[in-house]
C-alpha cells in the first residue's frame, strides 16, 4: 500500500497569504507551472497511491488560511482515499478551539509550521496545543510552506527546537515535512533520539541528489523505518516522487560511491503511515492507475538480490 502522507490544496491561492500568493504566481509563471485550481487536479495527480493526507494551512503572520472545513469538505468527498489534516496556528487566541474543530471535523492531525507562524516550537502556548493534540489522539505535521518569504522566521524552523517538545510528549507523533529541510542531519539526529519522532521525503524527492544523500545518512543512523513517504503535492506529483525514489541509487552506479538498501527504499514508499502514526481509519486502495512502466521495472529490480546478495 502507498500512502502519500503530505499534500495540499486550497480554493485560491489567496488563501495563502499575499505575500505567499505572489511568489507562486510569479513562480508559476517562470517555471510554467500550475497551481491555481489545484483540487481539480488532485485526483488525477494520485491516481498512483492507494490513499493521501491533505493538508490545510493558517499562519495569522502571514495573512494565511485554507480552512479546516475546506479540507474536511473535501477529504468528506472520498472519505476511504482521503484524509485530513487541519492548519493550526498556535499563537492565536483560539488555538485549542482550533484543535477542537479538526477533532470535530473527523480530521486525523493538526498542521503547524513555526516558521511562518513566528513562535518558538516549545513556547508555552504552543505547548498547550500539543497537550490537547495528545488527548485527542491527533499526529502534529511539522510545515514549512514554501516558498518562504521574508516575514517567515527562519530559526524557529529547526527541527532541533522540537527537542523539549518530544520529551514533554513522547508517546505524540510528530512528523517533520521534507525531512526538515534544510537541516536535514538535524532532522535525522531527532529521529534516532525520539521513539515518535517521523520526516517525509516530500519536497527533497525532487532533487534526487541531496535526497540520495539524505537516504544514505539516514541509513547510517539506522532510522529509514522513520521515513514516511509524501509528494507534497502540487509542488510535485507521488508518480514523479516514487521514480526519483526508486532510480536513486543510479548515483553510485559505475562508480565507488556506496548504494541506499533497496528493500530499505521499498520500504519507505509502501510504509503503513498511518499505523505508524497511531492513525486508525480504513483505506480501500483503488488505484486507477499505476507508476509508469519504468517505474515498474525499477521496482522489480530492487526486488532482486544485487550480486547475489539482498541489500
């Protein structure tokens, strides 16, 4: 089964904020890009994953809200292949009522991104969000919405910050979008040291050779069951992010330079997520499509033992 675990949507980019809106128009534009009418699109961009969890988003810094209720409408439309996480920002006034909501909704977490809300991740208000995300069963997905503008926060984005946050709440999933980038080593330190502690790799999957590299630290530590798969859909696809996953060791290929396991990298894009993060639902997988072919074969080479050895 494949789960993506990070995507987004909204009904307009101005949902986003001013300033976030005008960086995707103009990226749009430089890159000829789509991100306008990205819930139309979505159902033709998953048709390669059995399920996926979608994301709203609220930053009062930045002017930001994509409703809970938007998302809870629209995950309500295929409640077996969609799931919902609702966008929190812990420095409003209203931030527990907001967890209540998500709750209410039947939402499955809380989204929160400390640098483009500007708090730091263990400030005592935020504190009492995760208290009650605890009680009521709910993951916190760790964002950092790019592109980043000039009002985000940079630091409060370290994954390091989390620290306190994880040994106040052990038993809390709490999942690091894009394998925290860009303090990726950070990212991978927490996930050895905390049991609940997960990254995806959405986001760095489209740069195959930091995501390379990345895979081969987190080999190292002995933390790729912490990884989780995402595309951070519209940002990219689940298709073009399984591809990169599955090619990736054609970087050491004829060359010296080390292999991520294979059984390892399968494991990451077909992970039972949502039993990872205590997340219980039913998923009825109805893929109407599958990876192109040549991601079929590259999924059938990791199957084989590489000279004659399984990796």
């Amino acid at each position: 089964m494949i789960i993506d675990v990070r995507s987004y949507i909204w009904s307009s980019l101005d949902q986003l904020g001013r300033e976030v809106a005008g960086r995707m128009r103009q990226r749009a534009a430089e890159r000829f890009e789509q991100y306008e009418g990205v819930m139309a699109q979505f159902d033709r961009a998953m048709t390669c994953v059995d399920a996926a969890i979608v994301f709203g988003f609220r930053s009062e810094r930045l002017g930001a809200r994509v409703p809970n209720e938007l998302v809870a409408s629209f995950v309500g439309a295929d409640p077996r292949r969609r799931f919902g996480v609702g966008g929190i920002d812990p420095m409003c006034q209203d931030a527990l009522s907001q967890v209540n909501q998500c709750s209410d909704l039947g939402l499955v977490g809380v989204t929160v991104s400390p640098a483009c809300q500007g708090f730091h991740p263990s400030h005592s208000t935020a504190m009492r969000v995760y208290e009650r995300c605890a009680d009521l069963g709910l993951p916190v997905f760790v964002t950092m919405l790019e592109p980043l503008t000039s009002s985000a926060m940079l630091e409060f984005g370290r994954p390091v910050l989390w620290d306190e946050v994880a040994q106040a709440f052990p038993t809390l999933p709490i999942v690091f979008g894009g394998f925290g980038y860009p303090w990726i080593d950070e990212t991978l330190m927490m996930l050895a040291k905390h049991t609940h502690l997960f990254a995806d790799i959405s986001g760095v999957a489209t740069r195959p050779w930091q995501l390379y590299n990345a895979l081969l630290s987190a080999s190292g530590l002995g933390v790729m069951d912490k990884l989780l798969f995402g595309s951070g859909f519209p940002f990219d696809t689940p298709e073009s992010a399984i591809e990169n996953m599955y090619s990736i060791n054609a970087h050491s290929h004829g060359t010296q330079l080390p292999s991520a396991p294979r059984s390892q990298i399968r494991g990451i894009v077909e992970r039972d997520t949502l039993a990872c993060l205590g997340i219980e639902v039913e998923v009825v997988g109805d893929r109407t499509a599958k990876p192109q072919e040549a991601v079929s074969d590259l999924v059938a080479e990791i199957a084989r033992p590489a000279n004659g050895r399984t990796k």
